[in-house]
C-alpha cells in the first residue's frame, strides 16, 4: 500500500516547519496536513503495521531541524514494545541500563542517565523519587504517539539533556478525529518465576472521539501489567587496594608480581571484601492512565488538558548468604594473578550469614497540564504551557513494617573462609566451620542483627513556558519566522532516610541460637542457582542454603530479645528508634528566555535552511539538610562497629545556597543536496544539572563504620552545571518509501566536569579502637600464646582484658587515635571531550513484506577510567559502542519482527559500597539481547500476537578493574507473552 502525496503550498511549507519546532510536533503538524488534505478532497491512504511505523520515523527525521530520531506506534494504541526503554534502544546512539531484566534509563551518546532530559508532550518530567533520572519501565507504552529523541540543541526547549532530550508524545483526540477505541488482553509467562503466578495478566485501552463539529475532543488510555519473576545474583560489594598482608610461609601463597631490587612486590594488590549470593523473588504491579481533552472554542485557538498518572508497586523477598572478611592477621594464604587481584584466598575470623529481606516500593507519578494554542493571526502564534507534575518514591509499602526489611541470621564459630575464582564466571565462597563440616547445622544459627530502612523521596516540577512565534510576511528577506519566549522552573527533590541501626546483638554478642528452633530452616542445595554461568548450578561452591520465613524471624527476636536482656539493643522493627537519620532537599529555581529564528535561502542552488538561537538560564540553588551529630563509634561484636549520636533533638537543618547563570547559543544548517539527499550541520551548547546528591551540602558519616569501610560524604551546593559544546555533522541519503541510510560525526566537548574526590579526614572526638594501644595489647597477648590474631580473637581478648562495658561493647577511649574517614565531596574539574560515529540503514524491500534495519554507534574519548591507577578520577560513565538490528515480514495479516540490541562493557559507575579510598570502578559487561514478536490479523479489528523477550536468556555481569574483580553476576530468564488486540472502529 502506498501513502497518496500531494504538494504544499509554500505558507503551509513554512507553517509545518515552524510547528516542526514547537512542543508537540506531530500532532499539530499531522492534524494540519489532515486538514489540508480533507480541504484539497485528496485521499490519504494510512500505511499501517510496522511498515507504516518506521515510514512515519524516517519521515519526522528527514523534516526535522539538526539531527533527531524518532519511533511511531505502528498504530493507535500499538506500540513497538511494551517498555519505553526497550522501544528507545532500537534508535541510533541509544543503549539502556536494565532494573530487574527490564530497560530501565537510557545512555545516548555514552552519556548516563542523568545525563539526559525526558519531556511529556514537551514538559520536564521529575526524576523518579529524590533525583534527577526519570525510570522508563514504570510509563506504558499504551496512550503513546511517538518518541522523539533530539541530540542537538534547541534554544526552544528545556535545559538538562547534555546527551539528548527524549519527548513522549502522546495521543491526542484531535490528533485522529472521529472515535477510536482499542483493547488488548495479555498473559505474561517468565520463566524465572519460581514461587508467584505462572502466568500474569495485563490489560489495556485507549479510546478517543472528538464531538460537536471536531471542536471538542476528550481521550483516555489505561493500562495494568502484572508481573511475577525471579532474579538469582551473585556479589561482592567491593574490592580492597593494598590491604595488609601478613608474612606467610612459602607454598601458602601465589604471587606473580615482580620483586624491585629491595625485595618488594611491583604494583597493586586487591582483595574482596565480601562474597554473597541470593535469590529475589518479586512480584511487579504497575498502573498508568491519562485523561486529555481538546477544546477549539473559535479556528486557531485550541486548549488541550491532560492528567497523567503512574503508579508501580514491586514487592521483593530476598533469601541470601555469605560472607564478609577482614583482612591483616585474618589472612592464611592467597593467589593472585599478574594484575595483584585476588583469584583465591583463604581467611579466618568474622562470619558466614543468611539473610533474609522483605521491600516493597511503590512509585508514584502526577502530571496535570493545561496547553493553550492560539494562531492569532496569518503573523503571530502563541503558546502558553503550565504543569504541576510530582514523582514519588516510598519503600515503606509493606504493611507490616513499614520500611524495608533485612534480618541476619548465622554464626562467627567457623575455623576460615576459602574464596576461589580461578575458574568458571562466578566465585565460589565456602566456609569451614567449627563442627568439622562445611555446612553449618540448623541448631548452630545464631542471631547476628537485624536492620530496617524507610527512605522515601520526592522530586516535584512546577513549570510555565510561553512561546511566541512571529511568521514574516512583511521583510523581502530569506527570514521566515521568529520564535522567542520564556520559562520559569521551580523544581525540588528531597526526600529523608530513618535506619533503626543494627538491632539484636549484633554480631552473636551474646549468642541466641534457643531462639531460632530446627524447624525454622529448610535447607536448599544451589544446584539451579545461576545455571546460565559456567561454575553455577551443581558446581557450585556453596552447595547449600537455608530459607527461613522473615515474619517468624522477627516474631521471636521481638519476643526474646527485650529491653530487660539487650538494655540499648533491644530489637525493634521501627526504622525510627532514634529518630530520623538523614532529611535533605534541593530546590533549583530557574528563569530562562531564548530567541530562535528560522532562515531559508539558497547555496549554489540547494535549498537551504538554517536555525539560529539563543537559551538564557539563570538558576538559584538552595540547599536544606539535616545535620546529624556524632559522638563515637563502639566495637560491639567482632565484625560490627556503630556510630554513637547526640540524644535530645540536637539536630539541626543547614541551609545553603548556590546558583548560576549559563548562554546556550545553537544552530542548525540542513542543506538539501537532491530531493533525496540532506546534509545537515549543527553546533550547540547544551548543559546537565549535577546529580542531587552532590548538590546536598551536608557531611554525613557511615552508620556501620567497620575497618575499611570508614567513609562518608559531603556535598557541594556551589557545583556548577555540566556544560557540553556540540558539533554534528550527518549526510542522509532517502531513496525509497521508508528506506533510507545515514552516517553522522559528533563532537562533545564538556566542560565542569564533575569529579568526587575521596580525601582521607579525621574529625575531633571520633577515636578509634582499631590499632589503639589496647587492640594492639590485645594482639600481643594472643601472638604470645602462638595464635592466629584474627579479627574475633582480638575482639574476645580485649573483653578478657577488661576493655568491654557493662554491655559487652567496646568503647574509644582520648588515648585511642583519631578515625580516618574517607570523605568523598564533588568538585567541578578540566574538560573532557568525546567523539562519535552513527551509522544506519534501513530498507523496506520493495512489496515483498520484508524489512531491515540496522544502526551501530562507535563512541571514544578521554573520559575513560585507568584501571590501572588509584589516583581518584572523572571519567565519563556509560561511553560504550552499541549496535541494534532488526528484521521483520509484514504481509497479508502477518507480521513477524525479530530484533538483537547490543551493548559493549561500559562504566557504571565510580566507588564501591566497600570499596577501599581509591574510588575504584564498576564496570558491566558486553549485553545481547534478542526479542520476537509475531502479530496476525484475524480481520481488519481482531489481532492475536507472541512476544518473546530475551529469547537468548542473556546474563548480567559487571566488575571492578579488571574482568577477574567480579562485582556481580545476574539471571532472569526469558519471559513471553500472549495476547489479542481488538479495535472498535
């Protein structure tokens, strides 16, 4: 089927091209070629399905000014995927980062989440809960038009997307006169799922009419997707740098490394700080509904308002062990390879654990806005654009807590640990215990603490623009329109964090194993436990683990472990037993105005057009935190250490301000070398916010202060906007009805780079037990018997020495020296610069019913990380290559589309939760996934599909500096779905 084309006239020209820059692009642009067209009498055919998709695509991006791509639904109420995110990866340039096997952000151009800008028909969207990056998995793709992915600048739209700014149209009644109603059903089959339903619904639909004429119009879409599923993970929270060793005797150790002339090891050496492996079982709740009406009192004046609601709900009980070391006198012996990591070692003291937790987190998201569109005149346009939108995050949704939930139960009676990654993709961790066994029995597990978090944040925006556009019909001039106007941001993100410490001992101090009976624990062996891996499943080491039921854990510690016995760590579910722990936020008020003129003329006989502009932001910084005060930090069992506070309301909120002021310049020349043929030229300054927790000038030290893991943060309130340069250069070649193929260059030069230095501090008054003159007594007295001074021992032996309170604990004394912290603070570095190369091609070949599309994006520059350096640095995280293919047949009601997203290993992130001071980093490994639908039409209403997702059951896996510093590997599963789709035409 072909679409019937006809020739604008030049002012329609003109006016499609300035709606082309405006805040809803499609709709106005669509809904005035329709017009135009019932006007003429001609009859337009409605290509449908994937074809007319990716034709309507290639369409907005050959229109649209500097360089842009987009994703049509295939039709109302049908879009490419169920996942926004999972949609967005399939455009040029975008790679996504996954929450739960779901696409979750987006990366464009190797720039993260947070570096990106998600609009609603043309708004700033909140970041969900208390920050900056807005999660894609909770907003259905059910009600949405299209996505537009802008990756230049434009002085027109709002500010945030130094990568891209990403805008989520969605469907509008007069958009498609006449009434539309569609409805799908859906079963949704994971096959990771172990204990939820085997199959979850998700029903949704879409309806629209317009009345009186097509002056009013009123639209609605919902949607409700359950989904239950299992993620079995292995981890380690961090790796130490240059830990210290004991001296060994030769044959209990490995060490490559070469010798200086002294005798002494060249180079780094690492050691993991914990192993642990579980399984989550989540059930997944998700609801979205928008209510939009259109109203068009008098021709040229339409208002449009709109509700927009999302709400999820996922609820996570975890089963997990494994252990936790220390490292000095705890060492027995070790292997390392050829970069000083890890691969074996075998540690005595601490403990082996099993944990379990409970979560459930609710999102959820408001959006009301009123549109206003009034063609004045032949000359003037204005649009005037308001929204109040909110999204918010709680964890405290479990009806029985309140909070987030984990209890910890096992033992510190084992005689070591042994930690083996020399072969297979996941380490093996087992412990040999005191009992002779290398499995603890059930009447061994003793109470080790018990800990409960509500951590809820909130992120509100609050915003106005207005727009103005001047169409010249007046000047013999190549000057076809000026667009200028202004927007005021008041945008604020806080939230607030209530712990109720470590409750119910911790750390077996005094031992409680009568409270926990046999019967209590089921023992599992690990042989379907991350089978995917090479070394998981029956090779797994270890081969056992004990579920128990989280309630009845709770039940009976609340029961035993009362004031009377535990005095000040009496157990308690309440996350505010001592009152709030840490309350912020950050509220950024923005006044911005721009002007933008759009010029059209001729070079050497191409037709040429060229956008220039200009974005002026001033914003206002205000930061509002509560301020903790800290007394001491107390040995309370051998592997737990506790912050101490100031009691009685000495808390207080520190205010602070900060601000500035940023010119955005931009232009964009396409020039059309044929009618087939755009070459487009675009240079730009774009900006990104800092991440809210940099913003928040406040210190804040760890609440579990153990040895290595003496950290803290503080924040920078005065940090200035990262601001990005741009140049694009791009050659389009469109040869055929929804074929066509490009190639683009793209230079980003970044200045304010941000970087988190980690500053070793100490801070008066905050004294340290570990190596005082007591703990190291202790050590003497223990090496003076001929034993091992392991952790636990030197904590059993300074009680023995009479160091311990009337509790058990053990407190600093003014002879003990000062703690060292690691503080971590954001400052604003050099610049930093990136360069790219975007490809893509898709052809639609000829009327066979066959399609394919390919893109790939080729990214590098100085913003690496140097693995092979502990100087703290500011690379760049996510910058990888990515790559997308898809292959499709659509033809006499069939339509079968296979798709394969590929993403290269990329930095998540810098900093381990116990990594050493160094900052090191965390690093994700390469990720294919392939997914498949297939449609058919029973008739022209009635469609019956399968969606497949990650048919390949591809893993998650990520690292530290080198491949051979695991930091976690992750299995899902695949999942399908069936389901019928039924349109009321």
């Amino acid at each position: 089927m072909k679409t019937t084309s006809y020739k604008k006239s030049q002012v329609a020209m003109l006016v499609a091209g300035l709606l082309g820059t405006s805040l809803a692009t499609p709709i106005y642009a669509e809904q005035l070629a329709q017009n135009e067209n019932a006007e003429k009498g001609v009859e337009v055919i409605e290509v449908k399905g994937i074809r007319g998709s990716l034709i309507r695509a290639m369409d907005l991006k050959r229109e649209a000014f500097g360089v842009m791509d987009a994703i049509s639904a295939e039709e109302m109420g049908k879009f490419p995927d169920t996942n926004l995110a999972e949609s967005l990866q399939r455009i040029t340039g975008v790679s996504v980062s996954r929450s739960n096997g779901e696409g979750s952000e987006i990366t464009v151009r190797g720039f993260g989440p947070s570096f990106n800008l998600v609009t609603l028909n043309g708004r700033q969207m909140p970041g969900t809960g208390n920050s900056r990056s807005y999660k894609l998995e909770n907003l259905a793709a059910e009600g949405v038009s299209t996505l537009e992915v802008y990756k230049t600048a434009r002085a027109e739209k709002p500010t945030g997307g130094l990568g891209a700014t990403v805008n989520i149209v969605t469907a509008k009644p007069f958009q498609r006169p006449g009434q539309q109603l569609t409805a799908t059903v859906k079963g949704i089959y994971d096959s990771s799922n172990e204990n939820g339903d085997d199959v979850t619904p998700e029903i949704s639909g879409i309806y629209s009419n317009t009345f009186f004429d097509d002056r009013f119009g009123f639209g609605v879409s919902f949607s409700r997707q359950e989904r239950d599923f299992q993620r079995q993970e292995a981890n380690i929270q961090g790796w130490q740098a240059n830990v210290d060793l004991p001296t060994l005797e030769e044959g209990t150790f490995v060490d490559p490394r070469a010798l200086d002339s002294e005798g002494n090891r060249i180079g780094n050496h690492f050691f993991p700080k914990d192993m642990n492996y579980s399984i989550a079982d989540v059930e997944r709740e998700r609801s979205n509904a928008q209510v939009t009406f259109q109203y068009e009192p008098i021709d040229g004046l339409v208002a449009t308002l709109d509700y927009t609601y999302t709400n999820a709900i996922t609820a996570t009980e975890i089963a997990g062990w494994g252990i936790w070391n220390e490292f000095g006198g705890n060492i027995n012996g070790y292997e390392l390879d050829q970069n000083g990591t890890a691969v074996f070692a075998d540690i005595s003291g601490n403990d082996g654990s099993f944990t379990a937790s409970k979560d459930t987190t609710e999102v959820d998201s408001k959006s009301i806005g009123l549109n206003l569109v009034w063609e004045i005149n032949d000359d003037w346009k204005v649009e005037l654009d308001y929204h109040d939108s909110s999204n918010e995050t709680d964890n405290g949704k479990d009806k029985g807590l309140g909070s987030s939930g984990q209890v910890i139960l096992g033992s510190d009676q084992l005689v070591n640990k042994v930690y083996d990654y020399r072969t297979g993709d996941i380490p093996h961790a087992m412990i040999n215990w005191r009992n002779g066994s290398n499995e603890l029995l059930p009447s061994e597990i003793d109470s080790n603490f018990s800990q409960f978090i509500h951590s809820p944040g909130k992120s509100e925006i609050e915003q106005l623009q207005l727009h103005t556009t001047w169409f010249n019909d007046t000047f013999d001039i190549p000057l076809v329109t000026v667009k200028f106007g202004g927007t005021f941001t008041d945008q604020t993100m806080s939230g607030f964090n209530a712990w109720s410490g470590l409750r119910g001992g911790p750390g077996f101090n005094p031992s409680f194993t009568e409270i926990f009976p046999d019967s209590m624990f089921t023992r599992h062996d690990t042989s379907d436990l991350l089978d995917e891996f090479a070394g998981g499943g029956s090779a797994l080491n270890p081969h056992y683990f004990y579920r128990y039921d989280f309630d009845e854990a709770v039940a009976r510690q609340l029961a035993y472990l009362t004031e009377d016995i535990m005095g000040g760590d009496v157990y308690s579910i309440d996350p505010y037993f001592d009152g709030i722990d840490a309350q912020g936020a950050v509220t950024e008020e923005t006044v911005a105005f721009y002007l933008q003129s759009d010029w059209q003329f001729e070079i050497a006989n191409y037709e040429a057009q060229l956008i220039v502009g200009v974005r002026y932001e001033d914003t206002d910084v205000t930061s509002n935190v509560r301020q903790r005060v800290e007394t001491q930090v107390n040995w309370e069992s051998a592997s737990e250490w506790i912050m101490q506070y100031e009691a009685g309301g000495s808390d207080n909120f520190l205010e602070q301000t900060g601000g500035y002021d940023v010119w955005l310049p931009m232009m964009d020349l396409r020039v059309d070398l044929t009618d087939d043929l755009v070459t487009r030229f675009s240079w730009g300054k774009t900006m990104s916010r800092a991440p809210l927790g940099d913003l928040a000038g406040v210190r804040s030290l760890s609440g579990s202060p153990k040895p290595g893991a003496r950290t803290g943060s503080q924040g920078n309130t005065n940090l200035l906007p990262f601001e990005s340069t741009n140049l694009d250069l791009s050659l389009e070649y469109y040869y055929g009805e929804g074929s066509y193929a490009s190639i683009g260059y793209f230079r980003k030069e970044v200045d304010n780079f941000i970087q988190t230095t980690i500053t070793e501090t100490t801070i008066d008054g905050l004294n340290d037990i570990y190596n005082g003159p007591r703990y190291l007594q202790a050590i003497a007295d223990i090496e003076a018997r001929g034993e091992q001074a392991t952790s636990t021992a030197i904590f059993e032996q300074m009680l023995a020495n009479g160091h311990g309170n009337a509790e058990g604990k053990i407190e600093p004394t003014a002879g003990d020296p000062l703690i060292v912290w690691n503080i971590s603070q954001p400052t604003n570095t050099d610049s930093k610069a990136v360069d790219g190369i975007e490809l893509a091609v898709q052809h639609l070949i000829g009327d066979t019913g066959f399609g394919l599309g390919v893109n790939a994006t080729f990214v590098d520059g100085d913003v690496e990380f140097d693995v092979n350096s502990l100087v703290q640095q500011a690379p760049l995280t996510g910058l990888s290559d990515s790559a997308n293919f898809q292959a499709f047949y659509e033809k006499h009601g069939l339509s079968v589309k296979l798709t394969y997203a590929w993403r290269d290993a990329y930095l998540i992130g810098v900093g381990q939760a116990q990594g050493s001071s160094d900052a090191p980093p965390q690093f994700a490994k390469e990720f294919g996934q392939i997914d498949m639908s297939v449609n058919y039409d029973i008739n022209e209403d009635f469609t019956v599909f399968f969606e497949g997702i990650n048919l390949n059951n591809e893993t998650e896996q990520g690292y530290g500096r080198y491949e051979e510093q695991f930091l976690f590997a992750r299995q899902y599963g695949p999942r399908y779905t069936f389901g019928m789709r039924y349109s009321f035409n």
